[in-house]
C-alpha cells in the first residue's frame, strides 16, 4: 500500500473526525492498524497525546492559541470517563476571549475532593475539585466544564482584565449570573475566587469584544460607573450604534478593532463612513473619543480621561437623550422577507452592525 493510499485514507479519517483523530477513530472506519504509525514516521501527521494526532499541514498552519486548542482536543479524547478540560483549555475550546500567551500544556478536571494533589502525564495535568453534573459538557467530541465553570475557574487563574472579559462574554452568550454565583458560593475556600466574584459584579451581557470590555475595565478601575454598552442614538430619521455612553456627560466611546481598516481595500470607505457618524453624533450634541486596543491594554487610564476631558469640553449644554438601549421600534425585523446570507441574518439578529 503506497503513500498516495495512505493519504486518502487520512483525508477520509480526518474529513470524519475533524482536526485531531484517536487510533479509535481509524478502528471505527476499519483503516489499517499501522496506518496511523506510518503517517506519523513520514511526518505527515503528529502526536499530540497517547493516541491523538494531527495533520503537519494543520499544525503547520496554527498559532500558539490554535496549537494549544489542538493539543486540549488530542489530550481530551484519551482522558477517562470522569475527567473534564478546565482552565485555559476550556477557555479555548468554548472559544472564550484571550489576553495572554497559552499554557505548556492543558488541565483537566475530575469530581472530587480539592485536597488531592493533581495526576501530571507528558501531555497534560489532571487535579480534583467541585464539578457537579450539571456542568459537565462535551464539545469538539471532547469532555469539557461548562461554559459558566470556564468563567470562574478561568477567573481564579488570571488577572482582573482577562477574567472580566471571560465573564462579559459567557453573560452574553445566555448564562445565568445566579449560576455564577452558585459556583462561587461552592469554591469559596478556592484560591482566586475572589477575583471571580469581583467579575460576576461587574460583568455586562450587553459588552460584545475583549476591547469592550477592557474599554469597561477602564472605568471600574478608576472607581467610576462604567459606560453603558452598544447604545442606540436616533435622531428619528438616522440611527447609529455606538459602544459605550457615559449618560451623565453625552460622551460617546468608540473602541477601534485593528481589523476596522488595516490590509482592507476599501478602508477609505471606512474611514469616510466613520468621519460620516461621527459627524452625525456631534450634531446631537455628543461628544465622541475612541480608543484602539493598544491603549486599552496597556494604557487604561487614558480612556478614562479623554471621557472626562470630552465631558468638560461639552461644558453646560444639555445632554442628549435621544438613546436607547434596544433598537428602535421601526428597525425591528425590517429584514424579514430579505434573502440573506445566514452569516448576515445572524448578525442583524444580535444587532451587530
């Protein structure tokens, strides 16, 4: 059998299973025993557990959060029954916002007492803690924490900026916050718990990105009431979504994503639609300042005091009011009846525009 044999046969494996595949996997399609262990010698594919691998071509292709990714799915495909990828692992795999550099290896979980000191093997770390049933999940064909536990226990292992932003996002992807707090109550005695419950406080369903959220972190941390999140402003003919509002003030903040015009063709067209709005807004009478990440990484206070300086500069004029937090009532399902593209249903329907 030649390598031409060998490598449809890994197409239809991989085609199949997805990115990583287990020898379990050649079984159930009745591939040849050694198939795996030849495709491995001639560096075609790689190991990435006892008996996970992938393509080179693929790893080859990744970065660092996508490599780990891999390496969490080929570790939890080999793991027991009872255990559960956590931390960092489950953080990637529910596709959770990130801000540093992934771990050297993935973390799993088993239900049981917290005193136990943790099982370590060559591609992975396996300790015991509270995990009820109801938060045992499976995705990517692979036994993970739920989307609510990846929160705290990733909030327990990182910094405030990173667990706010984790929590921002399982909010807006429909967790209950009760739910949080249940955790939270359980894992008391745990270490960095506190830093989970400071983020189920703060935390904003209504945030849509990591640069939102840090644009919020921003304000929190400078002990001032947050910004409202992706507000309404209608002038009863033009309507624009913005990502923050200080109400207090009328200032309006907007958080620049690199990808908004960098390498695009028609960034001219951005920017000319961008100058546009903005010009809309100042003739409602909000002021408006934007940050980009770099500032909101590194720089935060500076958010804070272009909103208070742009809050100044409006001096005594009246503060706009014609804001909202859901859309106004005429643009409800003005859609319906359009034929468009499921990616673009999808994101009128969350209202991301």
């Amino acid at each position: 059998m030649g390598e031409a044999a060998d490598r449809r046969m890994l197409d239809e494996l991989f085609g199949r299973f997805g990115p990583v595949v287990v020898d379990a996997d050649a079984r159930r399609l009745g591939l040849p025993e050694r198939l795996l262990c030849r495709a491995t010698d001639n560096r075609v594919i790689l190991r990435l557990s006892k008996s996970g691998f992938v393509t080179a071509d693929r790893w080859a292709a990744s970065d660092g959060w996508e490599r780990f990714r891999l390496r969490s799915i080929a570790f939890g495909l080999t793991l027991a029954a009872d255990t559960y990828l956590t931390e960092a692992a489950a953080q990637i795999i529910h596709r959770l916002p990130t801000l540093h550099e992934p771990p050297a290896r993935p973390i799993a979980l088993r239900p049981g007492s917290a005193h136990r000191g943790p099982d370590r093997t060559t591609f992975g770390r396996i300790r015991t803690g509270y995990l009820p049933p109801r938060f045992q999940v499976v995705r990517n064909r692979v036994r993970t924490v739920s989307l609510g536990y990846t929160a705290i226990d990733v909030a327990r292992h990182t910094d405030p900026a990173e667990a706010l932003a984790v929590l921002d996002q399982v909010l807006r992807r429909g967790v209950d916050r009760a739910e949080l707090a249940h955790l939270v109550e359980h894992m008391a005695a745990y270490p960095g718990i506190s830093v989970a419950a400071w983020a189920i406080m703060h935390g904003d369903p209504r945030a849509e990105s990591l640069l939102e959220s840090l644009g919020r972190l921003a304000f929190i941390e400078s002990d001032e009431p947050p910004p409202l999140s992706n507000v309404w402003i209608d002038d009863g003919k033009r309507v624009a979504r913005v990502d923050h509002l200080v109400p207090e003030t009328g200032v309006v903040l907007e958080a620049d994503g690199a990808v908004k015009v960098n390498d695009r063709p028609d960034a001219s067209i951005v920017i000319e639609n961008q100058v546009d709005r903005e010009r809309f807004l100042r003739r409602l009478g909000y002021s408006v300042e934007r940050y980009n990440y770099s500032i909101a990484r590194s720089r935060r206070h500076e958010i804070v005091y272009r909103a208070r300086r742009a809050g100044r500069e409006r001096g005594d004029r009246p503060r706009p009011t014609n804001w909202t937090l859901e859309p106004p009532a005429r643009l409800a399902g003005w859609w319906r009846g359009l034929t468009l593209p499921d990616e673009l249903t999808a994101r009128i329907n969350s209202a991301v525009l």
